[in-house]
C-alpha cells in the first residue's frame, strides 16, 4: 500500500442552526483545504462528531466529500461506531462512493477486553471493505482502550489483510516511534495530536491527522518545512506559536471552540449537537480576544478582510 504523506485535516461537519447537516457549505470547505495545502481530510471522526450523527448522515456527509474532491484529497472515512454492524455498514458504502481508505475507533459502550479482542472486532469492521486500506483509530484519551499497539499490530497484520497502519492520537511518543519502526517500517502510522507534530517529526513521521490543520495549516506546514531544512530552532519557533494557540482554546470544550475559530476566520460551520455545547457569545467573545492578544488573525489564514467577532 502507498503511504499516506503530508497533512490531513480532521474536518469539521457542519450543521445548520435547526442542527441539520449543511452539505451545501461542504464543497466550499474542500476547495479551502485544498488551496490550505492539505493532502486530504479524514471525515465523521471526533471533530467531524460522527458520533453524533446517524449511519445516513454520515453516509451523506462521505458522499459529498468524495464528490467535492474530485480524487484532489485523499478521504479518510471514518467508520467508528459502537455497533460493528453500522461499522460495516459505513465500511461497504465508503468503499463504495470511492473513497480511498476507512479508520475506525474501538467499540466505546462495550470495550474490547483485550488486544487480541480489539483486533478481531477491528478484522470485522475492515473485512466489509476489503479493497480500502484500514487504519486502526488509537485515541484512548476518548475512548478509554489505552492498549499496547505493538501487541495490536503484532495481532492484526494476520488478521486484517488490508490493515494499512494506526491513526496514532495519543501523546506517548515512544510508543508512537516504536510503531513507526515495526518490521522496518511496514505500516503508515499517522500522527494526531497538532500540539504534539514537531516531537512527532523529529520522530519519522512523515503525515499527520490533526483538527487545527482546518484553519492553521500553513503554519504546520512551515514547520515540517523548517524542520526539513535542518533549521530546528526557526522550527521550534514557528511550532510553539501554534502550542500557545492551543493552550488558549483547550480552557474551551475543544471541538466547539475550534468551530468558533472557524467562524472567526470566516467560514461559520454552524453549532455543534449535543452534548457538545456551542460557545455562548461571552466564551466567544473571550475566545477572540485571547487569541488577538497573541497576532492569530494575522499568521493564520482569514477569509474576509478581518475575521468576524461578532
């Protein structure tokens, strides 16, 4: 299988006020990420709230995707759910519309008892898209399955024929290396946390899964180009601006306040559903400003001439 190289955004979903998804702003968001420079986008996952979204929605949300992309990004599909069978359902329509890989999180209602257990629940969920490479999604911050992935991947080669590598979200980058490494490499391990790319490159990675990537991109890439050239401290630099970023939106419940920046910057993606709550005007308002106060508006990509704040 080809590697997946460069950045990819964990896209937003967005809604309308009424809480339906708004599929018309989707082909607008594409063609940003694309001039953004990403090399594609992995969708439905925790920023996109897949989880909160019915197995048709997500489907739709896949289909409009793939056809806004016209094959210009590669599309992740994430096909997380707490059923295997919607799993597979998800799985079967994603290969069929013609996207280009699936990832999915381990079951978040009844766990995985083990790895050899996770392994076999995620050969179930990928053996419904046999032609599409599969990325086990690690992020047990959410879901609670914090498992040895040199054991899993140990386990699921044989098991999962298509198993392309890890969507990696967890800050133990010593694990991460060690999975990098495995058998010389065999398997694209991709990055996911931002805060954490430049540990992550210095590393070996060579693509990462990130929400900011949305609307900070090519601050990440100048960092990977930086770092690429061997200037390490211009790339510290350039990096910790965008930790300070972070460090300010965090104190916000992070998937709202990131579509509250988007907002910011332009492109208003709409509230989120419960239970995640949309910023009231105060947080919003305090959010702006915390961010001002550091030049963000002016280092990130802003759509309009100044970014709303109202």
């Amino acid at each position: 299988m080809t590697k997946v190289r460069g950045l990819i955004a964990a896209t937003f979903t967005p809604f309308n006020q009424d809480g339906s998804v708004n599929f018309e702003m989707i082909p607008t968001l594409v063609e940003k990420l694309i001039e953004d420079g990403l090399q594609g986008v992995f969708i439905c996952g925790s920023n996109g709230e897949g989880p909160n979204m019915s197995t048709e929605e997500r489907m739709q949300v896949a289909e409009t995707f793939v056809k806004s992309s016209g094959k210009r990004l590669q599309i992740i599909v994430h096909v997380g759910h707490s059923s295997i069978q919607e799993a597979r359902k998800l799985s079967a329509h994603a290969e069929e519309i013609g996207a280009n890989a699936i990832s999915s999180v381990a079951a978040f209602y009844f766990k995985p008892t083990s790895v050899a257990n996770l392994a076999e629940s995620m050969a179930q969920i990928a053996s419904a898209a046999p032609t599409l490479p599969f990325y086990y999604y690690h992020i047990p911050h959410l879901t609670g399955m914090a498992m040895d992935m040199i054991e899993f991947l140990n386990i699921a080669q044989d098991l999962i024929p298509n198993l392309a590598g890890i969507k990696y979200t967890a800050a133990t980058i010593n694990e991460y290396q060690s999975c990098l490494h495995y058998q010389n490499g065999k398997f694209n391990i991709l990055y996911g946390f931002d805060e954490l790319l430049l540990p992550a490159l210095s590393v070996g990675a060579i693509a990462a899964i990130g929400s900011t990537y949305n609307f900070a991109a090519p601050v990440y890439l100048k960092t990977i180009e930086l770092f690429e050239k061997g200037d390490i401290k211009g790339a510290e630099e350039n990096h910790f601006f965008m930790v300070g970023a972070i460090r300010i939106f965090v104190k916000y419940p992070p998937i709202p306040a990131q579509k509250a920046i988007m907002k910011m910057l332009g492109w208003d993606l709409g509230p989120s559903r419960l239970p995640l709550q949309t910023l009231n005007e105060t947080d919003y308002s305090n959010l702006y400003n915390a961010l001002q106060s550091i030049s963000f508006f002016e280092k990130v990509p802003v759509r309009t001439s100044q970014p709303s704040h109202k």
